[in-house]
C-alpha cells in the first residue's frame, strides 16, 4: 500500500473512498497521503484531507499541516492548534 500511494499511476487513479480506506489502515500511508495530498487528481482531495485533519496519529495531522499545497480552510483549522508529537514535545502551526 505504501508504495502504490506513492506511484504517478495511482495519483491519477486512486478515488476518494480508496484513498480513506488506506489512510485509515496504515499510519505510514497516511503520512505520505498528507503530504501530498494535492496530487491525488481523481480524489476529492478536501474529503480526503478533511479524514486526514480527523486522523487518530498526530503524526499525519502534523504532515498535513506542513503541506502548504492542502486546502487552504483545512490548513487554517490546523493552523491554531497544537499537535503533540510525544509526550515532552508539541508543534504549534500558526
């Protein structure tokens, strides 16, 4: 899974229901998914990353935070709040 979201053929062929199936399986995939969420051109890329912003892991709301090509209205909902990494460490987006 982690590799096929990360193939040209699969950002152009992946659907939005696909796509959340995978980020909800695999934290890893999850991850890369945030971080280019943009790419994914038959996904409805503010539903998918709508799920990613809702992710359990903070690790791929983090990524999906630092991805300035996100939807802007999500990075803005993301932008105010603190994301903890570990239990001694927090990211501020602002």
């Amino acid at each position: 899974i982690r590799a096929l979201v990360r193939s040209e053929a699969a950002r152009d062929a992946l659907t939005t229901e696909q796509l959340i199936e995978m980020i909800n399986r695999d934290v890893d995939t999850a991850e890369n998914v945030a971080n280019s969420v943009e790419s994914y051109n038959a996904a409805d890329v503010d539903a998918v990353a709508e799920a990613l912003a809702k992710h359990s892991d903070p690790r791929v709301r983090n990524a999906l935070a630092g991805n300035s090509s996100a939807p802007k209205k999500l990075l803005k909902s993301l932008g105010s709040l603190a994301i903890p990494i570990s239990d001694s460490t927090a990211l501020v987006w602002s």
